[in-house]
C-alpha cells in the first residue's frame, strides 16, 4: 500500500506541479496584459495631461477676451452715456438756436415794418417837401410881381 501511496502522492504532486506551471503561466500572462494596460493607462494619461493643458490655455485665453470684452463693454458705455450727452447738449443748443432765429425773424418782421412806415413817412416828407417848395416859389414869384414899392 505504500507504494500506492506514494505514486498516488507523486500524481498529486505531478498534478499540482502542472497546476501551478499553469497557474504561474496565466499569472505571468495577466501580468503581461497588466502591463500593457498600465502602459496604455500611462499614454492614455499623459494624453489626457497634454489635453488638459491645452484646455487650461484655452481657458486663459478665453478669460483674457472676455476680460477684454468686459473692458469693451464699458468702455462702450460710458461711450454711449458721452455720446448721449453730448446730443442732449447739441439739441438744447440747437433748440437755443431755434428761438433765437425766431425771435430775429420776429424782430425783422418788425424791422420791415419799420422799414415800409419809415420809406413811407419819407414819401409823404418828400411830397410835402414838394408842395412847401412849390408853395415856396409862389410866394417868391408873388413877391417879385408885387409892387410895394421896394
């Protein structure tokens, strides 16, 4: 019985021998694989590093413009808020000239009044000039034809 112990203990022992030779097989088989995926898992990182990078550039250059927008936009609006008050001021002046030129037309309305009154008050000066100056000569020429003695 010992010697069927014994080949029964070296076929267990063939048999874990095999056992682990392909146990050790599989393991160094998944180590192989774990290492390709770790070397994978390495450049998928630096991948994602290098992406990372550039987004974080992108992004600070986004912030940079939109800073600058921001600097635009308010720029911009004291621009309008300038530009708005220079209008109010150009239409109040505008307005100022408005009334002034109405009251200078009124004031030259009144001017030509004048004006027609004073030609006209020069017309009748001129007519009664004529008639003094005609009633002048007859009192000159009646003076002449009469004899008083001088």
């Amino acid at each position: 019985m010992e010697r069927e112990v014994q080949q029964r203990f070296e076929r267990m022992e063939a048999l874990l021998e095999s056992n682990f030779q392909k146990s050790e097989a599989r393991f160094q088989k998944a180590e192989a694989r774990m290492d390709r995926a770790e070397a994978r898992m390495d450049r998928a990182e630096a991948r994602m590093d290098r992406a990372e990078a550039r987004s974080d550039k992108l992004e600070a250059r986004f912030e940079k413009r939109m800073k600058g927008f921001e600097k635009l936009a308010v720029i911009g609006m004291k621009e309008i808020a300038q530009a708005r008050r220079s209008q109010k001021e150009t239409d109040e002046k505008i307005n100022s000239l408005i009334h002034a030129q109405q009251l200078t037309e009124q004031k030259m309305g009144n001017l030509a009044d004048s004006q027609q009154r004073t030609e006209q008050k020069m017309r009748d000066l001129a007519d009664a000039q004529q008639r003094t100056e005609t009633s002048l000569q007859r009192f000159i020429d009646s003076l002449a034809k009469s004899t008083n003695g001088h």
